[in-house]
C-alpha cells in the first residue's frame, strides 16, 4: 500500500484520519460500502454522501482528482459533472478506453461553500490536512486495482501522494515514481472549463489530451 509522507498531517488537525474506518476485507465492493461511514475528517458533514471510484477493477490507468463535485455529490459517482464531461471527451481523443480505467478522488466528501448572491453550492478546495485524513481510501484503491500508471489530475491528486511540496507545474507530463508505483501530472480539467477564451480552452483541452496519451503509452 502506498503511504504518504506525512501520514498524521490530518491528526495534527484534529482529525482522526480513515484508517479506523477501513473495512477488514480491502476488496472494492467492501470499501465502497464502508466509505459511506467514514467520519475521519469534517467533510462529511456538509456532503450528502461520500463519492467513493468507479470503473475496471483491473485498469491500466487510474485517474485521481481531487474530490466530488455538486453533481457527483447528489448522484455518488465520480466524474459526472462539467469538468467530468470534459475529462471523459478528452479521454476519447486520446484514444483511451474507460473500461480500463478506474477513476476517483483523493477526497471522497464534497467541500463547499454557498454562493452570497444564491443558494448554489460553490466548490472550495480540500485543505491538505483533510487531503491527508482521507488517504487511506485512496491507498486501498490502488491497492485494490493495481494500476500501471496513476495520473494525477491536479494538485490536490498530486499532494495526496507526494506531500505539500508537489507542484503541477513542475511534474507535469513527466513518469514520476514512488515504491513501484509510476505517475504521471497533469491538470484537473476544471482548469480548462475556467480559461477565460475560447483560444485559451482550446489549447488547455489539448494539452490535456496531450498528457493522457503520455499515460496511455507508459501504460501499454
């Protein structure tokens, strides 16, 4: 199982990390039934439920975010919303099956905040103390589908494996290593979705699927 390098950065919060949450049993179906009671960092008070991942349980590539949005909140499944739409278009152009991959967060509770001038629930990024707490989860994904490359989709995905001091900008496009596991960044496609032209997008949508077809030869 993959550790973090600073396993008690959510206790030093307060929180008392998932580790006590874990089912016995690390198969897939039991920690998708387990997560829903997790109580190991605060995130769970204002999500309607835990989003725990989906897709091959034998992928070559598993995708990490960095926690559910308002739609995969309400609908429990990772990846729905805007930003997962997009990932799944660029995912095609890439030339990448989705039954073999596995997708998921490394936060499974939805953080936000209400929008002053509405009722809309706004996303607001986990803090790295509850990124920490939640580890374990992600840990038993890996641990569960062994995957050949593990893209990490943003900083939060990055900082879940690699500690606080990972940036995209420096690690982006590049094979990382960790014990045996190998990696590869790039940027969590709610960065496209917030270009501020259309030319911006574009060139951030392809550079997206630029990085997916990195990770889709390593993993071959």
């Amino acid at each position: 199982m993959i550790q973090r390098k600073r396993p008690s950065a959510g206790q030093r919060a307060g929180f008392v990390g998932a580790e006590k949450f874990l089912p016995r049993v690390h198969s897939l179906r039991q920690l998708r039934a387990a997560v829903q009671s997790c109580r190991g960092c605060d995130l769970y008070k204002g999500a309607t439920q835990a989003v725990f991942g989906a897709g091959g349980s034998k992928p070559s590539l598993m995708l990490v975010g960095e926690q559910p949005g308002d739609q995969e909140d309400k609908q429990g499944r990772p990846f729905v919303g805007p930003a997962g739409a997009l990932l799944h278009k660029a995912l095609a152009e890439a030339g990448i099956a989705e039954e073999n991959t596995y997708f998921t967060n490394a936060v499974k509770h939805f953080r936000w905040v209400v929008n002053p001038r509405g009722k809309r629930r706004l996303h607001k990024s986990p803090g790295a103390q509850q990124i920490a707490a939640c580890h374990a989860w992600l840990a038993c994904e890996v641990e569960a589908t062994a995957p050949r490359v593990i893209v990490l989709l943003g900083a939060a995905a990055g900082m879940a494996f690699f500690g606080r001091s990972f940036r995209v900008g420096t690690s982006r496009g590049r094979l990382l290593t960790l014990g045996s596991r190998r990696f590869l960044a790039t940027i969590h496609p709610s960065a496209v979705l917030r270009s501020t032209s259309s030319a911006e997008r574009a060139v951030a949508f392809r550079g997206l699927v630029t990085d997916l077809q990195a990770a889709r030869a390593a993993a071959a």
